[in-house]
C-alpha cells in the first residue's frame, strides 16, 4: 500500500539478501553493483549485465537520504595456501 511520500527507490540484492542500501536512483544501484563485481558495463550497447543471481530490486519506501559510500568489492584469492613448515 503506498503511503503519502513513498518514492521509488532501489537495492543491489544477492540470493534475495540486501548487499547494498537502499539507494534513490537506478544508476547509483547500477554503481553498488558494477562496485561490488556483479556487473558489467557494455559501452558499445550502453547496457548494464547483472551477474545471475544478483539483481536490482525496486521498491516504494520514505525518501533515502544522500548517497553514502558504495560497498568494497569482494576479494576473492584463489591462490593455494602453503602449509606451514614443520620444525623437528
């Protein structure tokens, strides 16, 4: 049910969890996205690709107030760890 101030407003979502706050425009979401490694921008088709299963969620909420910092990106390390040096 809207109530009377709702705006549209818009979250990065992984797996139905939030992984961003909610933010007022569409292209700060993109932001928190491309931010966090789960999309790409394509220059060429000025196209936003979202990494299956995130997604951007829209939602009718109160104002969000000004943008804050987007999140870190996650690091990743594939490298294999060396196993510690037994002394005898």
């Amino acid at each position: 049910m809207q109530r009377a101030g709702d705006v549209k407003r818009y979250r990065l979502m992984m797996l139905q969890r939030p992984v961003a706050p909610w933010r007022p425009t569409l292209a700060d979401a993109h932001a928190d996205a491309i931010a966090a490694g789960m999309a790409d921008w394509d220059p060429d088709r000025h196209a936003l690709f979202v990494t299956v299963p995130a997604r951007i969620a829209e939602s009718l909420g109160p104002p969000v107030d000004a943008r804050p910092s987007p999140p870190e990106p996650q690091k990743r390390s594939f490298k294999r760890r060396r196993p510690a040096s037994r002394a005898l």
